[in-house]
C-alpha cells in the first residue's frame, strides 16, 4: 500500500512500505535489511541526516536500486533538492519493473516536477581558467565549468576567487526551473605601488634598489613592499631613506639635499702640517748631526773648540732654529686642518637612521 508522510511544509514525500511487514529484498543481506530498518526508524523519528547516512550505507551492502527511493526521500526532507532529484531519477532508470503501480508512478512524477521547481540552475562562464566558483559559501567547482550548476532556488551568494584577481562577488535570486547564465571578468589585482621623489636641487639623480630610476621629480612604479631610495647631485651630500609601498598606493618623499663640506683648507692645513714636521725633522737632524762633528774639533774637559768648529756649531744653532720653526709651523698646520675638517662636517647634517621591513627582511640604514 502506499503511505503518504508530510515533511514539514515542503511538499509531499512519497514512503513505500509492505502492509504486513517492512520491505525485505530477496537476496538482501542481513545487514542490509538492518540497515534500512536503521534508516526507517531514524527517518520516522525525523532524525534525517541520520537516515541518509544509513540508507547509503544499506545500498553500499545491497545494491538494490529502490534505495535510491529512500535516499531521495532523506535528501529532500534534508533540502538538499539536487542531489534528492538525482537519487529519485536513479530510481526511475533503475527500479525493477512493476516496482510501482500507474497511480504511485504518477505520484512519484507529480513528486519530481514539484521538485523541479525548487531547483536552479547557473551556467557560469569565466575568463579565468582555474578559478574556485562558490555558491552560498560551498565550492561548486573550478573554472571551466563543464556544465551548469544546480542548487536550489532562491536568493544565493555567488563568488568567484583567483589568485593575483579581486574576488568576484553577487547575490541573486534564483527562479526555480529556470537556468541563469552569469558572464564573469575578473579584475586582475595591481600589486605595484609608486615612490614619488621631489628634491631641492633641480636634476638630482634618483636610484631605487641601487639602480638609476630617472632625475627628480620623478614617479616611479615598483612591486609592493620595501625597496631602498637614493637622491644624489653634485657637490651635495647624497640623502636616502627607505620606502614601503602597498599596492596601489603612493609613497611621496621630498629629499633636501645639503651641499658637499669643503674641505679645502682642512687639506692645506693638513699638507702644511706634513711639510713642516718633515723639514722640521731634517734640519733637527741635520742640526744634531753638525753638532756632532764641532765636537770632534773640541776639547770637551776644557770647553774650547778650536776655529774649525766654529762653523758647524753655527751651522748647528741656525738648523735647530729651522727646525723649531718647521715645527712649529708644522703642528700649526695639523691644528688648522683637524679644526677646518671638523667644521666643514658639523656644517652637515648628520642622516638619521631609517629602518624599513620587507617580506621576510630588514633594512637598517643611516649614520650611527
């Protein structure tokens, strides 16, 4: 006989069992028919998704087509219409003959047309091989689709994701029995940013990552991340700073560059120096040196020197006097340079330390 149950407010579910007994299968197993009596048990107490579970696991044992019947049943109380009217159209091509009367045939075909139109269908086209398609937050597949999706009718969430592409994303309203053709371009991601460099002196050369970019002002395009700029010109002292650029974004920087120190006359100051400790060490030891010889020309115990030495004590005290004057002249020099570098270097301003992150890396530069 056939017995009618009312899922919720769906729509009728058609439940086939014998009169006096339940459904037994010749050639069943035994495990089988327990299985599906698991299965009736779960389902009458409505506990569907447990029914499912055991009605599959009972068609796994038994492959007795008029399962299908009982899985469709679970599915559609589970509304899950899809996949229930894949299971119903696996009972109609495989039942065994006879297996319905022309009346519950006609039930179970008024079943699966009402079923029909909770179903929708989406033909998606992608200009994207490759691309994840998701429907209400469930992956359906992958660019390109073989075939037209089906789900159940309503109000969906459809996306689509590829990597280096902004995500495809749109909510619409699915009729049911119908097919809705949804044509996709995805919008490739700019993962490049720009570093824009003014300076205060015209023509100044600009180097990102140690390589020529152009002379400022200039707007450079660059993959995100960190990356190393440079500004230098002539005769100024050279200023750099580490840039981090997000994608699309632009990262502005106005170098103010310093002229070079002139260090002129810390070097004639240093080249005087050097002269003057050289001439004054040679005529200090070319002084030493005729003092010596006087005395080999005079008796030491009496403290007289006969005229031959006269000439070279002489000789000696104008060389030590060259000599005192050399050095003199000399550390003057040392003096005049070490004070003209020092100014010539406070004059500029010192670079700060700058500190930049990169994926995976640190870059840490500046005067210390």
């Amino acid at each position: 006989m056939i017995k009618i149950r009312t899922i919720g407010a769906s729509f009728l579910v058609v439940a086939m069992q014998a009169a006096a007994a339940p459904l037994v299968w010749a050639g069943a197993t035994e495990d089988a028919a327990a299985l599906k009596a698991k299965a009736d048990d779960a389902f009458d107490g409505r506990r569907f998704a447990e029914a499912l579970v055991s009605y599959r696991a009972a068609i796994e044992k038994n492959r007795d087509a008029r399962l299908h019947y009982n899985i469709a049943q679970a599915l559609a109380a589970l509304e899950r219409y899809p996949e229930a009217l894949t299971s119903y159209q696996a009972f109609i091509a495989e039942a065994p003959s006879g297996t319905l009367n022309e009346a519950q045939q006609a039930q179970l075909f008024a079943l699966v047309e009402a079923l029909k139109a909770k179903i929708a269908r989406i033909s998606i086209q992608c200009d994207v091989p490759g691309a994840r398609v998701l429907v209400r937050g469930k992956i359906v597949g992958v660019t390109p689709l073989p075939s037209a999706v089906v789900v159940n009718a309503g109000e969906a969430k459809i996306e689509v994701i590829a990597e280096g592409y902004k995500a495809f994303e749109a909510t619409m309203t699915l009729a049911g029995g119908t097919t809705r053709p949804v044509v996709i371009r995805l919008e490739r991601v700019d993962f490049t940013g720009f570093i824009s460099v003014r300076s205060n002196v015209a023509g100044a050369q600009v180097l990102v990552d140690g390589m020529p970019a152009g002379t400022a002002p200039l707007e450079v395009r660059v993959k995100r991340g960190t990356h190393h700029v440079e500004v230098k010109a002539s005769d100024h002292v050279s200023q750099s700073r580490i840039a981090t650029v997000e994608p699309g974004a632009r990262t502005q920087w106005t170098a103010t560059l310093d002229r070079a120190p002139n260090y002129t006359l810390a070097y004639v100051g240093f080249a005087v120096g050097a002269v003057g400790l050289g001439v004054g060490t040679y005529t200090g030891l070319t002084a030493r040196a005729r003092f010596n010889s006087a005395k080999t020309w005079c008796d030491m115990g009496a403290n007289e020197c006969g005229p031959a030495a006269r000439d070279d004590l002489n000789a000696s005290k104008l060389y030590g006097n060259l000599s005192t004057i050399s050095f003199g002249v000399g550390v003057a020099g040392l003096g005049l340079g070490a004070y003209s570098y020092w100014s010539a270097r406070r004059a500029v301003r010192p670079k700060q330390v700058d500190v930049g992150f990169g994926p995976g890396s640190l870059i840490v530069q500046g005067a210390f």
